[in-house]
C-alpha cells in the first residue's frame, strides 16, 4: 500500500476556537476550561472531527486525487486531545490509522482504505 506516514500537530485553543466557528459546533466543552475539568477532563477538548481531518490529510497523502473520489475511513476515538497536547497520527502501510498523546496515550484508532 506504502510506507507509514506521519503527522504531529501541537493543538492550542486558538485552533480548537477557529475550528468551533468553522463548524458551528458550540459545545461548552470546546471553549471552557473550568466547565471541561469538573467534568473530568484535563482541560477543553479537541472536536473529534478537527483531528479525524488531519488524519484524511494522510491518505490524501498517501493516494492522491484517488483518496478524494475512493477514500474510506473508519475512527473511533479512545481518549480527548486537549490544548498543549501534541496529536501524533500514524498511518501505517496495511492502511491502520492510529493517534496519540503525550507520553503514547491512544486517542483515535481506525482504518484508511481506498474502496475497489
């Protein structure tokens, strides 16, 4: 299929902000500190959809202008991708997505494939 691919974004809130107003997604857990950590988590949150779009960024890298007519991903996120968080996304050649933080903490596995 390929060699693994590899892309590392460090997030800040800023991004996380800027993606919010792309979308429309207003979740009080994107943009308030206070909010997300009585909630458990370590700080705001990352939108699941801001990273799965880093990830495609992969497979267009991997297959070109195929990926964008025969593209297929699948994802699951395991874990929260917060603000100084650095998101690891890892494409390996059997078409296995996988993505950390920190010190390896998994918080995205799935699968890119292009369809037949």
């Amino acid at each position: 299929m390929g060699e693994r691919l590899t892309r590392t974004v460090r997030f800040t809130q800023a991004m996380i902000d800027a993606y919010g107003a792309f979308n429309g997604d207003r979740d009080i857990l994107h943009y308030d500190e206070e909010y997300a950590r009585a909630r458990g988590y370590r700080g705001t949150i990352n939108h699941g959809l801001h990273s799965l779009a880093l990830a495609a960024d992969l497979g267009m890298r991997r297959h070109g202008p195929a990926w964008l007519e025969r593209g297929r991903v699948s994802a699951k996120w395991t874990g929260p991708v917060c603000p100084g968080d650095e998101l690891t996304i890892v494409l390996e050649e059997d078409g296995t997505l996988r993505a950390t933080v920190g010190d390896g903490q998994v918080v995205m596995v799935g699968e890119m494939t292009l369809a037949e």
